[in-house]
C-alpha cells in the first residue's frame, strides 16, 4: 500500500463520519483513567464509572490514591473487571507518586518513547492503553491501534489479519505524515467504523468503502 491510499481511506472516512473530537474528558486524568477503565468495556459503562468518582471528587491522582482499593471497585463496578481495575488504577497513580512526585505533568512531559516505555512498565497497562495515553492525554503522535483496526483492514485486504500489534503500529506509523490530529482522528474514525458497520457481523450497506472492500467479494474464512 502506498502512503496516499492510507490518506485516501482517511480523508474518506472523515468526510462519511465527521470529525469524533477525542478524547471525551476534561481532564489529561480523566484520559488516563478512561484508557484504562474501557479496556474490554463499552464505553457508556465507562462513563457510569467516571461520574462516579466525580461525584466522589476523586478523579485527580492524590483521589484515587488516598481512596482505598474496595470503595474504588464499588464507584467502577459498571466497567467490568472490578477487581483488576481497581487494582491498575492503584498501580498507576503509585507509580506516578513514586517517580514524579505524583506530578501527572513532569510524567506526560517526557520525550514520547520514554513516556510510553514508562506506562509499559506499570502494571495492567498494555500497548493500546499505553498509546491511548501518549497520543490523547500526553498529545504526543503514537498510532494508537486495536481489534477494530485489524478487523477493518484485513477486511479491507490492506494488511495480514494475524498481524501483531507492534507491526500494525509501524504500517500506520510508516505510512502517514507525523501529524497529532491525523492520529488522533483517523483511530476515533476507525473505532466508530468498527461500532456502526464493520461489527463482527459486517453492515456493509452504507459503509463508505462498500464494493471496494475485498470482503464484499471473498469468503471472510479466507481473509
Ligand atoms: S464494506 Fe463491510 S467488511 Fe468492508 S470495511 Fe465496510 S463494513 Fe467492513
């Protein structure tokens, strides 16, 4: 594929879907604790939890610190995963006290691979959480992939669909300009693709790549 066809499926989808305007927070925190709270949920569960620890004004990093562990699974029951969650959250804002002073700023500030290769190193936070966090609350450019990026492009016949997470990154990465609001729209527009049409069970009528997608013309077992 070359770079302008990768342009080309943006610059398409932004004009059928519209601009998503992520990340929806207030917050560089509230990105952080989103990240990690959708990680297998649906996102409306995902804001039941976050106005819950609003209404408990302990969604800021000392919040979630001085908040102990089983009051935290109760205010984010609604996202899945309770007990795990509750747990990353503790993780994350101690590795933040123990390495900037509980400073989210001096942490986010960080050269982009540094600051990624530090959330690699926090427990409970893997690649896809590490690049939602570098990419929306650090605003630093790191194509930010998932499962509905594979899906879409597999299907599309652009790349492999046993593609590993790091290669998937570096074929977007290679292949778009270097540019932060590209990279924040183009993976909001590939999620909302993935939401609306390209669902396990594909609703192809009024996908904007329709008959040019090779899924339209193959067995999806092939693909
Ligand atoms: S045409 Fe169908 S399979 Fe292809 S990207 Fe659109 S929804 Fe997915």
């Amino acid at each position: 594929m070359k770079s302008r066809d990768l342009i080309e499926i943006y610059e398409r989808l932004l004009k059928h879907l519209g601009k998503q305007y992520w990340w929806p927070a207030e917050t560089e925190f509230e990105v952080i604790i989103g990240a990690i709270l959708t990680q297998a949920a649906a996102w409306k569960n995902v804001e039941i939890a976050i106005e819950n620890l609003k209404a408990e004004k302990i969604l800021n990093p000392a919040g979630i610190k001085n908040t102990r562990q089983n009051q935290l699974k109760k205010l984010i029951k609604s996202a899945g995963y309770y007990n795990a969650k509750s747990r990353k959250l503790k993780e994350f804002v101690n590795f933040l006290y123990k390495n900037y002073g509980g400073d989210l700023n001096l942490l986010l500030n960080q050269p982009k691979n540094k600051l990624r290769k530090d959330l690699l190193s926090i427990w409970g936070i893997g690649p896809e959480t590490a690049d939602s966090i570098v990419l929306y609350a650090a605003h630093k450019p790191s194509f930010v992939v998932d499962a509905y990026t594979k899906r879409i492009f597999s299907r599309l016949g652009v790349i492999d669909n046993g593609i590993d997470y790091e290669s998937l990154k570096k074929f977007f990465e290679n292949n778009l300009p270097e540019n932060l609001g590209i990279y924040k729209e183009f993976h909001a527009l590939i999620v909302e693709l993935g939401k609306k049409n390209c669902r396990t069970k594909p609703v192809c009528g009024g996908c904007p790549f329709g008959y040019s997608c090779r899924f339209n013309f193959k067995d999806e077992r092939a693909l």
